[in-house]
C-alpha cells in the first residue's frame, strides 16, 4: 500500500494493503500557519475523538502544532482534511503528512 498525492492535493492510496491491521494506519502531521493561541488543538482534539481517533496534538516550539493520529485510515483521511480548513480563527499554511506503521499502542486523544 502506498499513498500518493492525487488531483488537487489530496492523498490517494494505491496498491494493496497486506498488513494484519486492515485499513488501519499512523499518520504524524505537522501543521503550520497561525495554529498556536487560537484554539487549534483543541479543535484537532474534539474531531479526532468525534471520528474515533487515538493519538495526541501539541505545539511546537517553532510556532507549528505536531498532530499524531492513528485508527482507520479512512478516517484520519477525513481528519486531515479538517485540520486543512482549520477554525474560524486559525490559518492553516500547510499539514505535512507522514504515514507510519500502525501501531495499536495509543487508546485516546490527548492533547500536550
């Protein structure tokens, strides 16, 4: 399984998924813009619980918000297209992802 970056930005998977976890993933995502002081993690914490996420969000020293999401990967799809949009009082420049192996290790959302 591979995902790739499809029309207008969005993540695309091909290939197959043969590993034990089904259609469950990681992802680590580091957004930028004005996300900090603006109620941002607590928005990422509020979605992630809402679509059954585990993991956790927290800032980073250099202005950005380090986001960890695991569960289905459907789901943390969806998520990422979320955090994009951001809140009415936030600005988001950009969400780097990065997909990792699932794990299982996390069982909630916390936030840092």
């Amino acid at each position: 399984m591979e995902w790739n970056q499809g029309v207008g930005g969005s993540l695309v998977m091909t290939g197959s998924n043969s590993d034990m976890h089904g259609d469950y993933a990681r992802a680590k995502l580091l957004v930028s813009g004005r996300v900090q002081g603006v109620g941002f993690r607590s928005f990422a914490g509020r979605y992630a619980n809402a679509l059954k996420l585990n993991g956790w969000v927290k800032n980073l020293y250099d202005g950005r918000v380090e986001v960890v999401a695991e569960g289905d990967k459907k789901r943390i799809l969806h998520y990422i297209r979320l955090l994009e949009e951001g809140t009415p009082w936030s600005r988001v420049d950009n969400v780097s992802v990065e997909w990792q192996q699932y794990k299982g290790d996390l069982t909630l959302f916390i936030i840092r």
